[in-house]
C-alpha cells in the first residue's frame, strides 16, 4: 500500500551535495527525507516558483518529450529502498495504457512538481527508512539546517512549500 505524500520543505546548503527534501503525509503526520544532490535541488525549487530559465533543462526536457507523445504523467512512486537508495516510479498514461518508468526520486519529484502530480510512498519504505536506524539519523535530523524556519518568499537555505 502507498501513502500520498506532498513536498514539504527543501533545504539547499550550497556548501555540501547533501541537500534534502522532506516529504509529509497527506492524511497524516508522518514525514519522509530524501537526500538529493544540488543540481537536482535547484530544479525542484525552480520548478515550485515557476521560474523559467532560456533552455530547458533535462526535468523540462522529459515533460516535453511526454507531452509531445501524447503522455500525460500521472503520479510519482517511491517503491523501494536498497542499500539506502531509494527507487521511484513515473506512472505515465499514453493512449490509454498505464507505462511504468524507473526513476530517481529527486527526478520524478523536479518533473512531477510544477504540475502538482501526487507523490506515493510504499508504506514498506517509510517503514524501512523508521527502522534503519543509521538511515533514520541520517535523514532525521543529523543533517545541518539552519534552526530557523523560512517560507517561499524568501531566499534562503531552507524553503517551506506547505
């Protein structure tokens, strides 16, 4: 069973490739870290503000390239967690049919975004990542973020999308 999850909070540290983005629970109060790296961090944020840039980058590319065939993104699925990395899913339909393609999570969440596509996580995963206690310290809070909280209008390292 997959829970519906929504992006919470970015939090983008230009001085380290870990940056993070936290997932929360729909219909509930749990939350979910991903770590992510810079680049893909920086598309997601651009993606939330509607910020256009003069050539697309490979998160516009693949929404084109959708689009053009007739697809039509669905919803994203995180459905796996190995050796701590996590799998995603793209859910596309194209005339009709329902086609599965694997992702980086941090791909699927920067091309789902901009056109508010719902995120799932397998409830199998969130358990997971609950129980590996290094992962969970890892993901929870070990990280460094600044103690304030920021939302969307500002410019600094941590970003609130609730």
């Amino acid at each position: 069973m997959a829970v519906k999850m929504e992006l919470s909070r970015i939090f983008i540290r230009e001085m380290t490739d870990m940056q993070i983005i936290e997932l929360t629970e729909v219909d509930g109060e749990r939350t979910f870290p991903i770590v992510i790296g810079l680049n893909e961090a920086f598309a997601i944020e651009r993606r939330l503000k509607g910020l256009e840039i003069p050539r697309p980058q490979t998160h516009e590319l693949l929404a084109s390239v959708i689009g053009q065939l007739g697809g039509q993104l669905k919803e994203i699925v995180i459905h796996d967690l190995t050796d701590r990395t996590f799998y995603a899913k793209l859910i596309i339909i194209q005339d009709g049919l329902e086609i599965e393609i694997d992702s980086r999570p941090s791909d699927a969440i920067a091309l789902g975004v901009a056109e508010g596509v719902p995120i799932y996580v397998a409830e199998n995963v969130i358990a997971q990542t609950e129980a590996d206690e290094l992962l969970s310290l890892e993901l929870n809070g070990e990280y460094e973020v600044d103690d304030e909280d920021y939302d969307d209008d500002d410019d600094d390292s941590e970003e609130n999308w609730g």
